[in-house]
C-alpha cells in the first residue's frame, strides 16, 4: 500500500500559492482554453455553483465532510471545485479533446502546429469525423504519429456524435461520469481525461503527467507510477489545477529530469532528493 505524506502536500501547495507569480500560470490556462477572449479567462479556485450535476451522487466522494486547510468545509453536499468561468461551448469541448490527443508525446509548439493546420482545414473540428484520413494524417505528421493520432482523434469525435446530443453535453454528466466516459475511447488515458475536464469544461482536476509526478516522488510526498500517483495523490490536493501547472513549469524549467537546479529551487528545504544529496555529500 502506497503512503502519501499528507503534510508535506499541505507545505507543497502553501509554497507554491506564494510563488504562483514566478510562473505564467493564468497566461497558460487561456492559451490551453483557446485565448478567445474575457468570457474565457478562468478564475481559478472559484467554487461550483449549487446548479449542475452532482455526481458525488454515483461515487460516493470521498473527501464529502472533510475540512480545507482554512478549517471550512468543503465539497460536503457533492459540489465540485471548479476553476473557471467561462462558458461551455461544444467548439471549445471538440478543439481541446483534439489537442489533448495531439499533445501526445510531443512538445506544445508542434502540437499547435498541427492544431492550427487541422484548424485551417476544417474550421468545426467535428467535421474530422467524415475528414479524408490520409489528410488528416498529413496535416498532422509535425507532431509525431500520425496514424495513431488520426485513429484517436476519430475514434472520440464518433463517440461523441453518437453517444452525446452535443459535445458539451460532456460536461453537463458530472465529473466522474464524463471521467469514465472519456477513459472509456480507446487512447483517451487518465491524465488526457483530466486535461479535458480541467480546459474543456472548468473541472477543477489534477492531471499527472511526467513532470508532475518526477517532483512528486522527489518531494518524497508518494512514491509509485504516475497512475497510482494521480489516485491516492490528487484526492488530498487542494488547488488541483494550479498545482498542476505550477509543478509543470516548475519541472520544466528547474526540476529536470537529469540535473535538476536545486541550489535554486523554492523546495529545496522540503524536498527528499535534495536533502539525501546534501547528505551524501557531507559524508565524502
Ligand atoms: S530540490 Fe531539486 S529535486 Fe527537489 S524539487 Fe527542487 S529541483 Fe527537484
């Protein structure tokens, strides 16, 4: 059985709510929505409305009751946090399933290069369904697979147009309900299902991608795959999307793979690695 330090999660968040400014985060959050304008600006940390669906209903939530670290309730009744404002649209739903795929082992240059290719060609993403596959695929090749890409691509759009009246219908389901339903299309994983429910429809999620889960292990806050790490993890993080950013940029630019900068690093007091570093070197 996988350990979380509970603790060191709470001292994470807390640095990282006071760095929040060392990094881009909203800039990136309306780049990921499609930057089209105010009504898409998110606001992050807003909670649900009481309108919607409550799928804490069909899941049994398991941190119903529980309290935040402000000591105020939280989430009890089923509301779900959610990070934004804007307003749902089936456009916006079908362009980020589409780019959450793109995105797959590729950088985020030569994904929007293959995005905005695909959107010169097809202005209603949805019309990929009927789209010429060896166009597809040539529209796409900058950004790696494409054949697997196109297949991905198609195979969510048609079950989206024919399990849903309309794509933003996803979003009305209620979070866990839309999870499933997503990691149920054959290439749509965990964290390509979180990244939707965070950009297309304001959920606020924690998506464990590779960054994410090297300076969680290293923080020494849970050990594991990235699969175990978003699931007993990502239930005890309080800004689920923030984070996620956060610790994206943060793996990027200071907490590489190979040689990570910790004599610069905001965590560098917290942080498991980097304090059996220091130990081993002052035994030398
Ligand atoms: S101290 Fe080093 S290993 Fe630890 S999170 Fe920072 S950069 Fe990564």
């Amino acid at each position: 059985m996988l350990q979380v330090n509970t603790e060191k999660i709470r001292i994470m968040e807390d640095i990282i709510l006071k760095n929040r400014h060392i990094y881009p985060i909203d800039e990136f959050l309306k780049i990921k929505r499609g930057n089209k304008g105010e009504n898409e600006k998110v606001n992050l940390n807003k909670e649900l409305k009481d309108e919607g669906e409550d799928d804490t209903k069909e899941s049994g939530n398991k941190e119903r009751g529980t309290k935040d670290r402000r000591g105020n309730k939280g989430r009890k009744g089923g509301k779900e946090r959610e990070l934004s404002q804007i307003k749902v649209n089936d456009e916006i739903v079908v362009d980020i399933i589409v780019k959450t795929i793109l995105s797959q082992n590729t950088s985020d240059k030569l994904r929007d290069i293959a995005f905005e290719r695909l959107k010169g060609k097809y202005r209603n993403l949805m019309d990929l369904v009927y789209g010429d596959e060896k166009e597809i695929k040539r529209l796409i090749s900058v950004c790696g697979l494409p054949n697997v890409k196109t297949k991905r691509i198609k195979n969510a759009l048609i079950k989206i147009k024919e399990e849903l009246r309309k794509p933003s219908d996803l979003c009305k389901m209620g979070k866990d309900k839309a999870f499933r339903f997503l990691t149920s299309i054959n290439g749509i994983g965990p964290k390509s299902a979180e990244v939707i429910l965070a950009f297309a429809c304001g959920y606020d999620t924690f998506p464990v991608d590779t960054h994410v889960s090297r300076i969680i292990r290293r923080l020494g806050i849970s050990l594991g795959t990235r699969e175990k790490i978003h699931k007993i993890v990502s239930p005890h993080i309080e800004n689920k999307i923030l984070t996620h950013i956060f610790l994206i940029h943060h793996g990027r630019s200071v907490c590489r793979a190979k040689n990570p900068k910790c004599s610069i690093c905001i965590f560098k007091n917290i942080c498991d690695y980097h304090l059996s570093q220091m130990a081993l070197h002052s035994t030398r």
